[in-house]
C-alpha cells in the first residue's frame, strides 16, 4: 500500500491551523491538527459532492402528487376535520383524522396550498380512494 | 523488453482515453473507473480481460474495436474486503453489450461465486449490441444464469447509473440489491418511444422508469440517491452488514453503545392508546445501536419499515410496521416487501427482529382481487421457512392473520416478546362482539349488554397475559428494557441450528 502524505494550511474564523493528513491503510486517514493526530474512518468518508440529500426526511426526492385532490388511502370514518375551507395549508399539515384499522390515521397535505372545498364531513364513512378535499 | 514494455504502456494508456472520458463528464456522470475507483479502496483494483475486443465483423463492428469492449471487469477490497466488480463503459457503443462484454462479466461472476465474494455490478448500458444479434441476448441469458445460481449464496448488488433497458433490467432484478440515481438511473423492458408506438401513451425516461418510480411506485428499486457518488458510499454501507457469502457469519464492530441501556424514551414515542400514531422509526433507532440503523426500501410500502442494523455490534435484520402509514398494516406491496427482505436475511445469517404494532391485512376489494392471498402467503412462507433466529417484540397491537404472521410462535418465532401495552388477539372487540353475539345483540334492545362484552373481550384480549398464559408469549417486559432483553435473546441464539429435509426448493408463493 503506498504511503502518501499532504500538507495544508486551513484558515478558520482568522486562525492559522496547519494540517498533516497521511493515508495510511484502506481503513483509515491520519489528520494531524497543530500537533493533536486524529484517526478518520475511510468509510465513514464522503466523496466530492453533497451527501446532505441522502437521508430519510429528504421530501425532494418524491415523486411530485399530481391532481389537485386528496384521496382517502384506505376505508374508514372521518373522526375530525383539522382544516377549514379557503385555508392556507401547508406540506405535512394534518388536514383531517381518518379513522381506519383501529388508528386514527393522520391525512397530511401532499402540498402547499388553499383548501378550495372539503368534500366530506366527521362522522362520514370513506372508501379507499374517495376524494376527501380539493385544492384550488 | 523495454519496446515491449511501451508496447504496453501505450495500449494501457488507451484504456484510460482522456477523450471518452470527457464525453462521459460533459454529463455530468462518471467513467467507469472513476466509479470503481470511488467504489473500492485506494489502489486494490485489478482489472481482468482488459483488451478483450468484439470479434464479431458483422455491419463491420471490427472498425468499432475497443480494448476492453465497453465493460470493466476485475476486483478489488471495500474496507478491506474482496469483492468483485464490473463497470460498463457508456463510452464506447453506448455500454451496449456483445458476446465478449457478456463473456467477461460472466467470468467475474463465475470467480465471485466460487470464491464467495460479493460481487457488484455498475449498469450504464444501452442494452444488447444489435449488431451481435442473437449472441449479445446469449450473452445475457448467460449472465442471469449465473445470477440464480449464485443468489443467496454470494451477496450481488447492482448500481444502475445510466439506463439498463429492455432484457437488461433483469439482470439487476435478479441481483439482491438495486441501487438508483435521481435524472440518471433508468429501468424499463420498453422504451417510452415504442410505448407511443404500441399504446398511444406519451411519456418520458424518468416517469416511465427514472429512480423514483422504481423506489417508489414499482418497488424494483431499494435505493434512490441524490447523485452516484451516494450509491458508492451507500454500497459500502450495506456491504458492512453483510457477510460475503452464506456460510460465513456477518460481521460484527466493536459497539459503541452499551449493551443494557435502558430505553428511556420509548415511554414517550409510543402512545399508550393504540388508536395514536407514532413514528416507528424513531422507535428503532432508541432500540439498536446509535446511529446503526440503515433503511432499506424506505420509500416503497411506507406501511412496513425493514432495515438492517447493529445490536450489541451484531447485525440484524428489523422488520416494523410503521403505524404513522396506513396504520401500519399489511397490504400486497409491504408483504412482497417483508418476505424479499426475511429471505435475504436467512439466506445471510442474519437474525431477524419484528417490532409488531399491526392491526392486520388490509381489507378491500381492490387488495383481495389483486390478490392479498398469495402475497399475504409470501410473508408466512418466508418466516416459516427461515431457520435464523427469529424474535417478535408485540409493542401494541397484533391482530389475525398478520398475529400470525409476525408473532406467532407456532410460526417459528424462538422467543416472542410483549410490552405490557400489547394487544394479542383475532380482532378488535367491538368487532368481535358484533359477530360473536350478534344475534343477541340485535334481540336486546339495550345496548348494556354490548357494552358489557366489549369490555369483556377488552379486559380478555387487549392484553398480553391471556396469550402468555397459553406459552405464546415467553416474557413481558418493561418497553425500557427491550434493548436489552433483544441482546441477552440474541446472544444465546447465536448458535441455533435447525435441520430442514433436504428436497430441490420449496414453492414459494410469486
């Protein structure tokens, strides 16, 4: 395993800090930090680009909803109407509580925008795929 | 020697053509080996068959010869650990595959498999050489041959950075593992223009087959990532669960969490009526060791969480209804979801834990003539048939068939654990009531009585103790000591052995 070593001068918050980094095996990284040697993982390392994208809570990467409807997922009674009409909603706002499966089931906006009519009332019961309320 | 040598050096430095590299760059993607160079560690790579060339001179392909013949085959370590590799080269006649193409991935399988390594597969191919005719299908044929034959034997994941279309996408479809790239990845048996030929439908790549829909919609897919280099580090990731073939045990890390922490903030996560939701999630991650939990699917089937992680430094699989989605029950997708994963899991020595909180199989016409049946059975089947240690924690609700199918000890669970909150029965009871006494029920024209054999059947069912008075839950514990007690269970099933009669292959439902 060949064995390289760099040299750096980092500068942070006005402060001069030099830096050894030595590759020294495939597991691990030695960085020294004025004088403190610390020991990097290979494979806890990230490549070039961002790797902020890949975790659980990234909403981007789903596929957009499209229609301007909510549908009920599954059957059920509407056990409370969290929103009104003409309300401004937001993204992952509980818009209504379905009762289904012994659970109240939170029904959360796919999306930004104005409730335009809610087409079912508490108490109702719903079939799968039942439109619950329009968006404008 | 030394002409000779330059010889060589001359032929190499082709191999690494600055100009097809650029072509690949202009992309904005990776060449075939920057992809296996960021795959393995620093320096391991040793390709094979690098100047294979076509041989095929029909439509003279031999003035389209290329050192190599648009793949990149060989090994390398991850973290240390051998593993074998292929990288198609989109570079050269779009990654399309030939009859020597397919030869060398098809050697590189053939060594993974004999030498018990895991081997990986980076896709980017515009699939059969047209060319090769019936040889690049061949070619193909070859390559899922060898996939079944090494499944569940040798881990096999597949890394789709750029399409893999028509007979291709089976390749990574048989493959354990298929990882893809957000406006790169594309998988589909017929292109978007042949669809508008056939159907009149207009579409385009990433709607018909682009990573979302696969990780999403059609549940090909389990990893959708931002950008390749997260395949990469993702790969490493997964592989460090696995062991590199069946007959080894995965590999333990020294923990760095301590083996009888007590759970502390299970009590406030999990809501003591079970008509709450709850992210199971996080239930997860205060149970396994910190910062081991590793999602997989996480986008298909919401419904079922399955993942591997560490407990004690040891991995695990975890298999979870996730209440916060359709009530955590179990429809057709989160069972073809569940059982895909429990038989990777046995085929790889990996013990599976079931956190159960499921009020059961999703009702509807639409599931049941879809068939609900058969893929229900999948997931019976699959833990019926493993012989890893199996463990069921019942936090809240188990109710019927999936009771059964998650923690019924006469499915084969070796140790079933309740919190004091689970609820273990065929129904819940104003259910039951209704069909148990129905006819009374509607005789009586108060509604005392109802009243009072619902709370009969609550006070019965609506616990764990009835269940563990007939021995089907071996212990109630304190949900603070569910890491814990998972980690004493483990550690002495460690050893399990379970002989099965020997016969070809059982017939799972499909």
């Amino acid at each position: 395993m060949p064995h390289e070593e760099y040299k750096a001068t980092i500068k942070i918050k006005g402060r001069k800090l030099k830096l050894r980094i030595e590759e020294k095996d495939p597991e691990s990284i030695f960085v020294a930090i004025e004088g403190d040697t610390y020991r990097v993982r290979t494979s806890d390392l990230i490549t070039r680009r961002d790797w902020s994208k890949q975790r659980d809570e990234d909403e981007d990467m789903y596929l957009d909803e499209e229609g301007n409807t909510v549908v009920s997922p599954i059957p059920g009674v509407i056990a409370r109407l969290a929103v009104g009409e003409r309300e401004d909603v937001q993204k992952g706002q509980v818009l209504l509580l379905l009762l289904a499966m012994k659970m109240e089931n939170e029904i959360c906006s796919p999306r930004d925008g104005t409730v335009k009519r809610i087409r079912v009332q508490e108490g109702q019961a719903v079939q799968a795929n039942d439109v619950l309320l329009e968006f404008e | 020697m030394k002409d000779k040598n330059s010889i060589l050096a001359n032929r190499k430095k082709e191999l690494f053509s600055q100009a097809r590299a650029e072509v690949q760059h202009e992309k904005g993607k990776l060449t075939a080996r920057e992809r296996l160079d960021m795959l393995l560690d620093k320096g391991s790579f040793t390709e094979l068959e690098a100047f294979a060339r076509l041989r095929s001179h029909e439509f003279n392909l031999q003035e389209k010869q290329v050192d190599g013949d648009a793949v990149v085959t060989g090994y390398g370590t991850i973290s240390g650990r051998k593993v074998y590799v292929y990288a198609q080269d989109a570079t050269v006649m779009g990654g399309s595959l030939g009859e020597i193409h397919a030869k060398k991935i098809v050697h590189v399988q053939d060594l993974s498999l004999q030498t018990g390594c895991p081997i990986i597969g980076i896709i980017d191919s515009g699939g059969a050489r047209i060319q090769e005719g019936v040889s690049s299908l061949d070619g193909y044929a070859e390559i899922f041959q060898r996939c079944v034959a090494a499944s569940g034997v040798v881990p096999q994941i597949a890394v789709i950075v750029g399409p893999s279309a028509g007979g291709a996408c089976y390749s990574p479809a048989l493959m354990d593992f298929v990882f893809m790239v957000k406006d790169m990845s594309y998988m589909f048996i017929t292109g978007p223009q042949v669809i508008k030929l056939v159907t009149g439908e207009e579409i385009d790549f990433e709607k018909l087959g682009g990573a979302m829909v696969h990780n999403q919609t059609s549940g090909v897919a389990h990893f959708a990532m931002a950008n390749e280099e997260g395949c990469f580090h993702f790969v490493k990731k997964l592989l460090r669960f696995l062991p590199a073939n069946n007959l080894e045990d995965p590999p333990r890390l020294a923990p760095e969490d301590t083996a009888d922490r007590m759970c502390e903030r299970l009590l406030e996560i999990v809501p003591v009526d079970s008509t709450k939701p709850y992210d199971m999630k996080e239930v997860i991650e205060e149970i396994v060791d910190k910062d081991s939990f590793f999602g997989l699917q996480r986008f298909y089937a919401k419904n079922a969480i399955i993942g591997l992680a560490r407990l004690d430094g040891y991995p695990v699989g975890i298999v979870a209804n996730q209440p916060k989605v359709l009530a955590g029950c179990l429809d057709i997708d989160a069972s073809d979801k569940i059982a895909r994963f429990v038989r990777f899991c046995d085929a790889f020595n990996i013990p599976v834990v079931n956190l159960v909180d499921v009020p059961g199989y999703l009702p509807g016409v639409d599931q049941e003539h879809r068939g609900i049946i058969r893929h229900g059975a999948k997931i019976l089947y699959a833990y019926a048939e493993a012989t890893v240690p199996k463990i069921a924690v019942v936090l809240r609700k188990s109710y019927g068939g999936a009771y059964i199918a998650l923690s019924s000890k006469k499915l084969g669970y070796d140790q079933v654990i309740a919190w004091p909150s689970a609820e273990l029965a065929v129904m819940g009871a104003e259910q039951a009531v209704d069909i148990v006494y129905g006819r009374e029920l509607r005789d009586s024209s108060s509604t005392r009585l109802r009243q009072e054999k619902v709370s009969e059947f609550r006070s019965k069912f609506m616990t764990p103790y009835t269940a563990a008075e007939m021995g089907q839950v071996d212990m109630i514990i304190d949900p603070r000591e569910t890491r814990a007690t998972l980690i004493q269970s483990l550690a002495f099933l460690r050893t399990k052995r379970q002989v099965r009669v020997r016969r070809k292959h059982g017939i799972i439902p499909v």
